[in-house]
C-alpha cells in the first residue's frame, strides 16, 4: 500500500526572519510523517533582499522547494490560489512564514486528517509567543477563548472554520479563492463543511504566532478579521462559528467557554473590559468597511 503525499505551502509577504532555517525546519518536520511530501512551494509577495536569496538558495539546494515570486503583494488569496495550482498531494499543509509551528505539529495533522475519509481540514491550535505588555495580554486571552470555542465545536462536530497559521486540508476538499478574500482559512473550511466534509481541530498540534505590540494593532487587526468574516458569510452562505458569532448565536455557550478561559489567569480579568470595548470598536469600523467597499483589506496592513 502506497503511502499518502502532501504538499507544503508557505505564504510569505514584506520580510521573512532567517528563511533558510525556515525552509529546513519544515522539511525536516516532513520526515518525522509516514506521508511523503511530494513539494514545498513558497510565495515570496513583496520579498527581496538578503530575505530573497536565502529563499532561492533554499529552493537550489532540495529540488522539492518551489519559489514563486511576487515583486508586489497581490493578497494572500492571490498566493494561496498559486500553490493551490502547483501542488500534487492529496493533503496540503499551509503554514505562514511568520508563525512557528511546534515540532511534531505538521506530522499529528496529517495523521488526522488521514485516520478518516470525511476529514476535511485539520488546524492547529495557535499559541502567542511570549512578550510584555497589555498588548500581548489581551492577544493570548483572545486566542485562549479561541481556541476553547475551537475545541468545543471540534468535539461536537459542528465547525466550519480553521485558523490559517498552521492547517492542512484535503486536496480533493479544497476550492480556488475568490479575488478579494481576506479570511482565506475560514472561507476555505467553510466550503470544506459545504461539500460535506468535516472541521476538525487537532489539540496536540500547536503553532507559536506573532500577535501586535500596540493596542491600536490589535484593534485594527480585529477590524479586518471581522470583515473577513461577514465577507465569507456572503461568499459561502453561512458565517464562521467562532467565539464571537458564538456571543450571538449560542450566548450561554460562549459565556461558558470565556469562564473556563478567564479561570486560567486572574490576569486575564485585566484586559475583559479592554477585550469588550476593542471588540465593539472593531466590529462598527468592519461595518463601515462593508458598507464602503467588498474587497477591503484584501492585501494586509502587516504589524508584526
């Protein structure tokens, strides 16, 4: 029985910190799965410099490392919509060149996604790097409480979304973007749970993210996520359930699961009016956005 392949697809925009340590963790990581990867293709949006060269001297040394250059970003559905059509497996990892995932990471999701034809997608659960400041705090509650919801939706087999920092999906589940997608990891499991599939979230992979140093970071990024979110429930038919929908369309649920997240740091009691004000402020300014334009946001305000 032959084994299953995967393919590995990196987005990367602006700068990429060492890439050619990048490049070899992810294909080192692909050696501890019984899948085989067939390829690694990076889009390099906006790259050059020292940045650009180590990415092509990465691609000279293993043949199985595929560049693709974009002197100017275009949006990551652009990106992802280039690895979509250069891959071969019958899974496909998506990883950001800006997040970190945790040895053993890549190989649990594949392992996942496989043990059951109607897995669909499989993500990985996103935990902040470590740093100082109000910033930083109220960026780890959030994803704590996001990650409680994933978990929760996971077990009762009711989610349509996935974190896009470390996710891979079946190749035969997956659907081309439309132009003007911000939220790619929620539209793409949306239309995973639309064809029939299952969301799952795999618990004992992790991926370390970069999160804003700035409040007014957190808030506008919050903003452009919202947006994307209200984009995707038009293009897909359904929103994304996430912690925030869930404060709508399940209240009891989602109180629950802030709990069990608050309960985890007495810290975390600092920044909930924080939490709640930014969050009420972000969603009026991803209103106007909507109401201003379709394709907002499509290319990213990086901070990070």
């Amino acid at each position: 029985m032959l084994s299953p392949s995967f393919s590995v697809g990196v987005c990367a925009a602006d700068r990429m910190e060492d890439p050619e340590g990048f490049i070899q963790f992810i294909l080192t990581e692909s050696t501890r799965s019984s899948a085989v990867m067939k390829e690694l293709v990076v889009v390099a949006s906006g790259i050059a410099g020292p940045a650009l060269s180590g990415l092509k001297q990465a691609s000279e040394l293993d043949e199985r490392v595929k560049l693709l250059v974009e002197t100017v970003r275009r949006g990551k559905a652009e990106a992802i919509n280039r690895i979509l059509s250069s891959v071969s497996g019958e899974y496909i990892v998506f990883v950001n060149a800006d997040a970190t995932p945790e040895p053993g990471a890549i190989s649990s999701l594949l392992k996942l996604v496989s043990s059951n034809p109607r897995n669909g997608a499989v993500s990985a659960l996103p935990v902040p790097e470590d740093s100082e400041g109000m910033a930083s705090l109220l960026t780890k509650f959030m994803w704590d409480a996001h990650n409680e919801c994933s978990v929760y939706l996971n077990h009762r087999g009711i989610a349509n979304h996935s974190s896009d920092e470390l996710v891979v999906f079946r190749a035969a589940a997956t659907t081309p973007l439309p132009e003007g997608l911000v939220n790619d990891g929620a539209y793409m499991a949306g239309m995973v749970k639309r064809k029939g599939y299952r969301v799952k979230v795999c618990q004992s992979a992790k991926v370390r993210v970069k999160t804003p140093s700035r409040l007014v970071e957190v808030i506008l990024q919050r903003r452009r996520i919202l947006f994307g979110h209200a984009q995707v429930w038009r293009k897909v038919g359904s929103p994304p359930i996430t912690i925030e929908s869930m404060l709508i369309l399940s209240p009891m649920v989602s109180m629950r699961l802030l709990v069990k997240s608050l309960s985890k740091d007495s810290k975390f009691l600092l920044v909930l009016p924080l939490a709640a004000v930014g969050e009420a402020f972000a969603a009026a300014l991803s209103i106007l956005d909507t109401l201003k334009s379709t394709t907002a946001h499509e290319v990213w305000r990086r901070f990070t």
